[in-house]
C-alpha cells in the first residue's frame, strides 16, 4: 500500500505544481532492500564466502610460477591481444579451428582491467581472466548443488572440491577456452531447473549454452543433458512453448557463427583461402587421433596419466559417484552426463583434448558431495531402507577423504611454492638480451607477446606451428627454416617430433647455446646453422684447437694478470676468440688485470663470451660507478666482429659481452 507521503500531490484543473515526482525508490529504500536481501541470503553467505576466499587464494597465489607456460595459453592470449592491440581477430590468419568468442571474453576482460599493462608476462594476463571466470563457476555450482536440494555444508564442499582439487587448480590456472566456456554452461544448468518464470529461465538457458558453445566447441556435447534436464523441470501446460523458444535461441546463436563465415566468404571450402567447413572437418575428421591407451607413447596415455598423477582420488570418486548417482532420480542427468562423456573419450581413432576433464570436474565435485549428502540424511532417517549401502557410501568417501589430505597438501603445496615457469621466463630474458630484434625466431606461442612487445617485427616471431600450417608464413619464409635464426625447444615443441618437418629441420640443423630447467620443463635456445649442425661442430672443434694455441700463447704473456683457474680456460680453449683477441691488444700496450670470464645465464658448458676487466694499464676501468675515460674510449674503439653487444659495470669491474658467433673468428 502507498502511504501518503509516497503519493504526488494532485493537480489542480489548469494549474501545475512544481513538486518533484518520485521517478523511483528513494536511497534509503534500497538501502533497506539490499539489508533484507543480504539477511535472508546470511545462512549462504556465511557458507559460500569462506569457499570463495580459499578458491581465490589457492588459485591465484603463485599463479606465474606454477604450472609452466604452455603453447595453447600463449596462443589464447595472443589472440586476446591482437584483438585489443592489433584490431584482427588473431595474431595469424584466423582459419575457423575454434569460434572467437573465448578469447573475445578474454580481450574484454584485459581490456575492462588493463590486465596486459599491469602483468609483465601476457600470459599471466590470460590466467587472471581465467581464474575469475573460475571463481564465478565456484559460485555457480554452489547455486547448482543448492538446486538440486544439497545442504549447504554439502554444497559448500562441492564448491570447495571444484576449487582446489589439484586436478581443478592445475586447469584453472592454465589458459583454456574451456575455463571461460564453463561459467555459462554451468548457469544453462542453474536456469534450466528454474520452476519459475519458466520462460525467461529457459531463454537465459539457452542464451548461457550458446554462448559456451562458441566459446568452447566441445561443450556442445553436454546438449542431450540440458535438454534433458529442462524436460524434467518444464511445467507441462508450458513445455512446448518454453522449449521451442529456447530451441529457436539456440539456433540463432548457433546461426550468428555461421552469419560470421558467410559475410567473410569463407563459409566453404575454396582455393587460397580459409573456411568454416575446413575449420569442422579438421576437428572432427582429419585431426589425427589420440591413439590407444594401451600405447605407453600415445597422447591419450600420456593426457590420462597426467590426470591420475594430479588427483587419482577425485577421479576414483567422482566416477563411483556417478555410478551411485544414476541410482537417484534427482542426481541421474548429470551422473549419466558424466559417465557418458568419460566413455566418449575411448572412442576408437578419436582426438582427447588435454583440458577435456575441465567440463567434467564441476559434475564430479557436485555428485561426489551429494551422494555423500544423500547417504548421510538416509542414514539419519529412522527406519530408512537401505541404510547399509548409505553407511557404504559414507564409508568410501571418509576413506577417499583421509586419502586426498596428504595427497592434496603434496600437490597444493607444488602449485603455491615451485617456480616452474622459471626456464621459460629465463630464455625469453636471454633471447631479449642476446639475441638481435632484427633476427627471426621460432618460438612457443607462450613468449609471442612477450617478445612483440620486446621490439621484435611480429614477422620476425613465429609460432612455431604456423612455419608448416600457415601459408602466410611460408610466403614470408621462402627458404623455410633457413629463413631462422634461432629456435627456442619446449616440451610443447619436442611432443609431436614428426608433425612439423620444417620445425625439426630447423631444430636438427642448429646447436644448443643456452639451456635453462632440466626434464620436461626444459628450455633450450638453439642456433639456427645453415650449413647444418653437423658442420657446426666440426666448425666448433676446429674453432676449440685455435682458440686453445691462441690462449696458450697469452696465457703465458706476464702482462696479462688472471687467477689460475681463469688461465687454465684460456689453455682449454674455452675462451671467445675475440675476448683473446681483444687481451692481447691490451697486453701489447700494456698491462691488464682480468677479474674473471663471467658466465652467462643459461650457458654453462658453453665458450666464455664475457670479459671483466678491473685494470688497464694499472688505472681502473670504473670510477664512480661509470667507465673511466680511458676504458671508455677503448671500448668506443672496439668496431666490427669485435665489438661488444653489451658493456656494464660490476662493482669494481667493467664487463664486456659479445655476441653469439658460430663461426671462428680468429685474431
């Protein structure tokens, strides 16, 4: 009822009155709104808040170090930039392999937050648009358990399960479009149990599922469960009409993807050009299988053991519940759903992606919580049947339990404290450091960014996919990988040895001149030689016998002051030939003090490129924290193959860095 003071005062005939018009509810309405909102809704909040504050901690906390980049986050995150930096729908000739959607949301969100201006890594940009859309999955599968009549205690564990088992940390913090996509899958199956306001429910059901779908082209497997579900929960006097409306949304939306292709030209097949049609027959026909999983080498093999490796007990769990589930008519959609898309993995010849699991986590977590709920409020129930099989049902979740505590502690604990990403993050710095913006690299799409924004030409960084898939690229490499002149090796790269002839070319025919990590997360950056790695190293050993009788020679020339262990490298020959080269002018005028032949990073094993002079002629080489004038000006003189790429100061000392040479240059 509207009391008198929320009325307007009446008009009088012919006359107006300037009193206001409420357009609204006042401030303080709506200050009394959200209180009454926030009071109903305390019991929840006091649940989920708690489960949200953990899954953002031990989500985000070491989020750059654990796990390693990888070659589709840099990918994603690449496409994200192009969108926001470049204005094109990706760093390379989009061919349709997935729709643009996720990545779309992923440029709006670095866009909305300026995300790639506050992370020094852009791939880290990527993951913290992923774990937000992770954290709002969190909420959404609380909101789903809360639908299908879970206690909160329940729900709040689901919730909880989904956020921080090892499995769901390891795939939330890597840049998928999966992890994007299931925010709004997972609210089509919150909306599609509404029993109110049925039709807009239903509508936003569809809208959310569309959306996941051009978001992630997988998730269109979980269709025949949705609708499924929405049959269950649809009113009966109004089940054809709201279903044909979300049937008729879904179809628009399946049709804008389609509109996309055919505005371009490129909604089939045609000579020189990219095609939708080329984009659905590469992944569901000429992608080349995942192999059997009886094959210790395939990837299917290698894809399930790593997720054993990472959480086997909720992998045990998830699918006894699922089995449980089928059992109890509220849980059967999603049991079936899961159980159905885990035997679609063992089809025969077919492909399984990596972050596959990511669509079947949230269902996992939601039916392990709630057949463990079911079990519990059965056993409490006096006189209830079947209480055997509850106490069974308790029984193997307590013990899974006492089981994934230590395990989970192991595994969470890796993700807050190892620096995985550390070989990486070094021989992107190496490459910036030594190698020239002008030269051109094969690389990981994890570093493209990184190295853009570095100052290299985008021509210049390719994807090391690209140099055999991308006729783009090969135009612009007409000598194939000759046309390289370094190549940096990642567990993505060393994977597939025979998918990619011009890469292996390119990695077979060059040499090691930095390694960073050990195992599978080792970084190697090679050099690219034309005349093939065979002739490199007998170049190089020849190179070794030279620069040995040269060392030798100064080695035993009194003007030149070293420690013994530096001059025992100088007789090895593991010194630059024009670090000898530029020793011996400097002895030749005088004396010379050499506090040692500093390693660079990531070159151990390698020839010494770096000189530290604290002498020249008896007067020091810095003053005042600068080149002195004199070691200046021989430096300055320094012109040609040999002159340094890099000059610094060291303390007391003056180091000189020149730049990677394979061949012999000799003084």
């Amino acid at each position: 009822m509207t009391t008198m003071l929320d009325r307007p005062l009446p008009v009088e005939s012919g006359g107006s009155t300037n009193a206001p018009t409420p357009s609204g509810p006042s401030l303080s309405d709506r200050a009394r709104r959200a209180g009454s909102w926030l009071r109903d809704r305390s019991h929840a909040l006091v649940w989920l808040i708690p489960v949200l504050a953990v899954s953002a901690i031990v989500n985000f906390l070491n989020v750059g170090g654990a796990p390693q980049r990888i070659d589709d986050e840099g990918t994603y995150t690449a496409q994200a930039w192009a969108v926001t930096h470049l204005g094109e729908l990706a760093h390379y000739t989009y061919w349709y392999d997935h729709p643009p959607l996720g990545w779309l949301q992923i440029a709006g969100y670095t866009q909305l937050t300026g995300a790639f201006e506050r992370w020094d890594i852009a791939v880290l940009a990527g993951r913290e648009a992923v774990l937000v859309a992770s954290l709002i999955s969190v909420v959404l599968v609380w909101m789903l358990t809360r639908r299908l009549g879970m206690t909160r205690p329940a729900s709040a564990i689901a919730a909880l399960i989904f956020a921080i088992s090892p499995l769901a940390v390891q795939f939330h913090r890597t840049v998928y479009l999966d992890n994007v996509a299931m925010p709004w899958l997972l609210l089509a199956f919150v909306l599609a149990m509404n029993r109110r306001g049925q039709l807009a429910a239903f509508a936003g059901s569809a809208l959310a599922f569309g959306i996941a779908v051009l978001t992630k082209e997988t998730f269109l497997l979980a269709l025949p469960f949705l609708i499924w579900v929405m049959l269950r929960s649809a009113r009966r006097e109004t089940r054809r009409y709201t279903l044909s409306v979300a049937s008729s949304i879904l179809v628009l939306i399946g049709g804008s993807y389609l509109l996309l292709a055919a505005v371009k030209g490129e909604l089939f097949s045609g000579a020189g050009r990219v095609s939708l049609m080329d984009g659905i027959t590469f992944q569901l026909g000429s992608r080349e299988g995942s192999g059997s999983i009886f094959d210790p080498d395939s990837l299917i093999n290698r894809t399930l053991g790593m997720w054993w490796q990472l959480d086997p007990v909720f992998i045990v769990l998830s699918l006894l519940a699922a089995i449980a589930a089928v059992f109890m008519p509220r849980f059967r959609p999603h049991a079936v759903l899961l159980l159905t898309l885990t035997a679609f993995m063992f089809r025969p010849g077919g492909y399984l992606p990596v972050p596959y699991v990511i669509m079947l986590i949230p269902f996992g977590a939601v039916l392990v919580a709630g057949v463990a709920d079911a079990a519990i409020a059965r056993i409490r129930r006096k006189g209830s049947s079947r209480r055997g099989l509850a106490f069974a049902a308790v029984g193997v979740t307590a013990i899974g339990a006492v089981v994934a505590v230590p395990l989970w502690t192991t595994q969470l604990r890796g993700f807050v404290l190892a620096d995985l990403d550390q070989p990486l993050r070094d021989a992107q710095e190496w490459l910036i450091e030594n190698a020239g913006t002008d030269q051109r690299v094969i690389v990981d799409d994890a570093m493209w960014v990184d190295l853009v924004k570095a100052g290299w030409d985008r021509d210049n960084v390719i994807w090391y996919y690209k140099l055999d898939t991308d006729p783009a690229v090969q135009a612009q490499s007409p000598n194939g990988w000759r046309d390289a002149d370094y190549v940096v090796t990642t567990d993505s790269m060393r994977t597939f040895p025979g998918a990619f002839p011009q890469v292996q070319e390119a990695i077979d025919n060059s040499v090691v001149v930095a390694t960073f990590g050990s195992g599978t997360q080792a970084v190697d950056v090679r050099r690219v030689t034309i005349d093939g790695a065979e002739q490199a190293e007998i170049t190089a050993e020849d190179a070794a016998e030279n620069r040995a009788a040269l060392g030798t020679e100064l080695a035993s020339n009194p003007e030149v002051e070293l420690s013994d262990a530096d001059r025992d490298r100088l007789i090895a020959g593991q010194v630059d030939a024009r670090i000898i080269a530029v020793l011996a002018t400097l002895a030749g005028s005088g004396s010379v003090t050499v506090s040692g032949f500093p390693i660079v990073d990531g070159e151990d094993g390698q020839t010494f490129r770096q000189l530290a002079l604290s002498e020249i002629d008896g007067a020091p080489t810095v003053v005042d924290g600068a080149p002195s004038a004199a070691a200046q000006s021989f430096v300055d003189a320094l012109t040609g193959a040999y002159a340094p790429s890099d000059v610094a100061v060291d303390g007391d000392d003056l180091v000189l860095r020149f730049p990677i040479s394979l061949r012999a240059t000799l003084p």
